[in-house]
C-alpha cells in the first residue's frame, strides 16, 4: 500500500466517527498536531496550579480552603491525564515537561494573568473555567482516543469548578458596597481575557482548518467564543452585575449576542510572552522542578533498594 | 513495506519504536505504569489511564490520588507498561477473520418454532 492509500483509509476512519487509537496508522501532521495541542492542554492544567495557588493560605474560611485545595488537586490530575494521553502518541513525559521550563511550548495565556483579590478565585472559577469547559465539551468527542476519554474524565470533574467559582462571587455580589465593588472588579478583568482563550479569529486561525477535517476540534474559535458569550449574559444578571462591554446586545436576527473587539495586541502580546505574569509563571514552574528534584531520586533511590532487598530474600 | 512508511512518517519527537516512546523516564528512572480499576464489587477492573511511579506501592498510591478522588473505585490493579503485550491493528483482518463466519455461534441463527417459547 501506498501513503495515499493509508491516509484514505485513516480518513475513512475520521469521516464515520471511529476513533483513532495509538497504534493505529496516522499521518505524521495529524500525530504532531495532537502532541502539540494535548501538550499544551496539559502544560495549562498545570501552570494553572499557580494562580490559584496564590490564594490557598489565604481563603477566607476553613471551607473555601478545602475547596481551593481540592480543585487545585484537579488541575493537576487533569495534568497528568493529559500527559498520558501525549504519551501515548510517542512523546516522553521528559520532553514534554523540558519544553515547558525552558518555554519552548505554549501553555494558556488566560494564566499570565494576575489573581489580586479573592474575587478573582470567583471569577477564575466562573469565567476561566467556564470557557475551558465549553472547549473540553467540545473535545470529548475528538478523534485521538486517549484525548478524548482523558477529556470525558476531566469535563466529569470540571463542573464543579465552574459551580464553586460562581458560588463565590454569588456570596460577594450579596455582601457589604466593598465586597460587590470586588466582585465587579474581578470580572471586569476577566472577562476580556476569558473572551481570548478561544484563540484568534476564524479568518485568523492557521490551524483550524486542518483541525477541523481531522475532527480534532468539532467547532472553530468563534463558534465557541459566541457560545460562551451568550451563556454568560444570561448567568451574570443572577449576580446583578454587568459585563465590561459597551457593545453587548441581542442580535435578533443573529440569535446571538454581539459583542465588541477583542483588543489583539493584548492576545499576541501575552502569546508571545510579554504577560504581566509569564516570566513569573515560568519562574515558579522551574523553581518547583528543581527543588523536587531530591524528591524524585530518593523516591527511586528507595524503590531500588526495596527490590534488591526483595531480591535477596528470594535467593 | 508499512514499517517503512510509518517511520518516515514520525514527526520531528524522535525515533519512535513501535508507536511509543521510551516509557521510563530519563530523568528520573520511573517507569510508566497502566492502571486498571475496580469500580465497584462484582464487576471488572477497567483501564482507567497511565501514570509515572518509582514502584508498584508508588503507583497504587499515585492511582489513588489521580483516578479515585471522587470514590471512583474499591480496587486498583497497576502493572508497568512495558509488560502489557498488544495486538497490532494493521493485523486486525487476519486475527479476527475466523470469528466472520461462523455465525452458527449465535443464537439467532437458529430458526425455532414460537411455541417454544423463550429459550
């Protein structure tokens, strides 16, 4: 058989919805693709560790430091499926992680955001997740198995992330003048960066296309950049609270939503590593590696010993 | 002929042997597991994913954390990966293929009268 012949069958496979498993043939572009995009997705649970992390010893009660705890457990579980899924596709767990701390892959620029205010846990929660949600929906359904069943574990575990986010900006939209004035703060500004997670525009997007016929994603950035928008609107008048946008309004023959222009400069410029937390991000992610280091080899070292002592007494 | 094909068509993440990386990490030694769990008494442990681990005690205790947080099971089995033998698919044709005619293995293939009743 030909690679002509190859990829038809493997586009067959894609066309009527049978999942491509690891040791199936692939073209090279379709296993790149994946490794990248599942890497990055990893890469994102984990630095997303660190801004919620900030808040961990200074939650306001017992309760919201459990929580906090708890869905920062998730995120990296959500970390480590995603890397056996990237696995899986001939990537080592060392190369994926190396090109992490020295930068060379992109993780989710919505984490090169400060977290300055309690709030900011609600609105992470609510918003940040909220828009995570919509795209892991989405990727439930993605043609790379282990993506996908990694993928049905997370959405499974994520809902309560949403919930807890918005459970606590619900709390402070009900409080005294300074804590509704927090709570309005923090989705001021996250919402427009929440609006760019869904990555540029369609017209901008070199790699949807591609993605698309490949069903790697099921809807293109604008598609669900809409979706979230409309499901937001909706849940923010609960909070009595607004969303900085002056052009938001229904669109009756749309049936949607408009909203105004996603300022992308901002986008590019976090992309590129010019956020106002990237450098620390990467700081903390380095520093925590190294300093496991010690961990990692006594971890090993103590393994080795047990199985030599296992040896002997077998002898 | 396939070989061939598949190798050049690696993308630039190294050699690859037989569709996997090596799965002990370099760095630090520790092997990749597979883990498989029992959700509940009476049914079959499930693969449920893949996790890092210094040993099999390191590796029950890392399943626990990652894939038993929500009471997800009572019963972790890990085994390394590297001891799990899998078939290929490209062979799918020829392992299977016995299985296709021989449909007077199911039930349905036998034509009785409906006084029979269930059987």
């Amino acid at each position: 058989m030909q690679i002509q012949d190859f990829e038809k069958i493997f586009q067959g496979k894609i066309d009527t919805e049978i999942k491509i498993e690891p040791k199936d043939w692939m073209p090279d572009a379709y296993r790149k693709t994946n490794v990248r995009q599942i890497s990055q997705h990893a890469h994102s649970e984990v630095v997303g560790m660190l801004p919620e992390g900030n808040w961990i010893s200074r939650a306001p009660s017992l309760k919201r430091k459990a929580i906090l705890l708890a869905k920062v457990q998730d995120e990296a579980g959500h970390g480590l499926y995603l890397y056996s899924a990237a696995e899986t596709l001939g990537v080592s767990r060392d190369e994926m992680i190396e090109q992490l701390l020295t930068g060379k892959a992109k993780y989710s620029s919505i984490f090169n955001y400060p977290t300055l205010t309690w709030a900011d846990m609600g609105a992470v929660g609510w918003l940040v997740d909220g828009a995570a949600i919509l795209n892991q929906v989405m990727l439930c359904r993605t043609s790379y198995g282990p993506y996908a069943r990694a993928m049905v574990r997370i959405c499974k575990e994520e809902s309560f992330h949403q919930r807890q986010g918005f459970e606590i900006l619900l709390v402070l939209s009900k409080g005294t003048p300074e804590q509704k004035a927090m709570c309005q703060d923090a989705i001021n500004r996250w919402w427009w960066p929440s609006l760019m997670m869904f990555g540029p525009k369609d017209t901008e997007s070199t790699n949807s296309d591609q993605s698309m016929k490949w069903k790697i994603k099921r809807k293109t950035n604008d598609e669900l950049r809409q979706q979230f928008v409309d499901m937001v609107v909706g849940q923010i008048k609960v909070l009595g609270m607004t969303l900085p946008d002056a052009d938001l309004k229904w669109n009756e023959e749309r049936n949607h939503y408009d909203f105004g222009e996603i300022d992308w400069n901002e986008f590019w410029a976090v992309v590129k590593g010019n956020g106002p937390c990237n450098k620390e991000r990467l700081d903390a992610r380095n520093k925590a590696h190294a300093e496991g280091a010690w961990v990692r080899e006594a971890a090993m070292a103590y393994a080795e010993k047990k199985s030599k002592k296992l040896e002997r007494k077998v002898a | 002929m396939n070989n061939l094909i598949i190798k050049q068509y690696y993308g630039d993440y190294g050699e690859i042997e037989t569709g996997a990386a090596s799965t002990t990490s370099a760095e630090t030694g520790w092997p990749l597991w597979e883990v498989f769990i029992r959700s509940k008494q009476g049914l079959d442990h499930k693969h449920a994913g893949s996790l890092h681990a210094a040993d099999a005690q390191m590796a029950i205790e890392n399943a626990r954390d990652v894939y038993t947080r929500r009471m997800e099971g009572v019963s972790i089995w890990v085994v390394e990966s590297k001891h799990i033998t899998a078939s290929n698919p490209d062979e799918a044709g020829e392992l299977y293929e016995p299985a296709i005619d021989k449909v007077y293995r199911h039930p349905t293939f036998y034509d009785l009268p409906d006084e029979v009743g269930h059987m």
